[in-house]
C-alpha cells in the first residue's frame, strides 16, 4: 500500500496531473470542446489537445521545470530507450474514446514517475474540463484544467 500511495503523489507532482477535486456534473459539450491548450494546476503544466483520428491526445508544451530548462529529458521512463527524449512535446494524453460528452479508456503519461495510467477527461465548462487519473480503480485522482485562451 505504501508503494501505491507513493505513486499517486508522484502522480499528484509530476506535471500537475492530479490533485484531488470533487467531480462535478458533465457540461453538455461536442466532441471538440476539448479541443485547445490547457493549464494544469500544479508546477504550470501546458497540454494541447488536438484531434488524433478519431480520438484526442495531448502534449506537454510547457511547464515550470521545462521553462527552467527547454531540453529537460524524460529521464523516469520506465522504457530505458526514451530516457534521452525531451519532456517538451511528449505526448501525456492517448488513446480515447467519446462516450456523450466524456472521453474515456484512455492513458496519461506521468513523466515524474515513468508511469502510464488510466485516463478519463469530461468538459465542466467552456473553459474547464476534470481529468481522473487512476492506477487501478478506485485509486483515483482527478483535477480541473483550465483554459488558456
């Protein structure tokens, strides 16, 4: 369990993936209302979400760390081969699917940690949208994005 709980507040950390916030009820929103570039609420993260297909993913753009130094390398990557690769441009969300107004059975990429984990993203807001982040049901985290216009 120790292990577990360490590897939620890694998840917590990392690029301001998931900090613990109460979930809300969906906003009727399209397909596209995820659409954009987006703060997370820790260390400044920036993702852009762009359609892949018939899905979306998203890309860490920026963040503190990575403002700190651009060429910061994804050095925790469980996958040895990556380690060289920069953090700025990795690909953090993947592999969704709509279901009304929420994606789901998709992944996040947490680069504190290396790990990838199960993804769920419903729009709250033109300008809010919950990301839940889990790495095994119910050990769970979600938080807000906002915006950036």
């Amino acid at each position: 369990m120790h292990f577990v709980k360490h590897a939620m507040l890694a998840l917590v950390s990392a690029a301001g993936i998931a900090s613990p916030i109460a979930v809300g009820p969906a906003w009727a929103a399209d397909a596209n209302s995820v659409i954009g570039t987006w703060r997370t609420p820790s260390k400044h993260g920036v993702v852009e979400i762009e359609r892949c297909g018939g899905s979306i993913c998203g890309k860490l753009t920026s963040s503190d760390n990575i403002q700190k130094n651009p060429d910061l390398k994804d050095v925790n990557n469980k996958d040895t081969s990556k380690r060289d690769r920069r953090l700025k441009g990795v690909q953090m969300l993947g592999g969704f699917k709509q279901d009304s107004s929420t994606w789901s059975g998709g992944t996040i990429y947490n680069p504190e940690d290396g790990g990838t984990y199960k993804a769920t993203i419903t729009p709250t807001g033109a300008d809010s949208l919950k990301l839940k982040g889990c790495i095994v049901w119910p050990l769970c985290k979600t938080q807000t994005w906002t915006r950036i216009k």
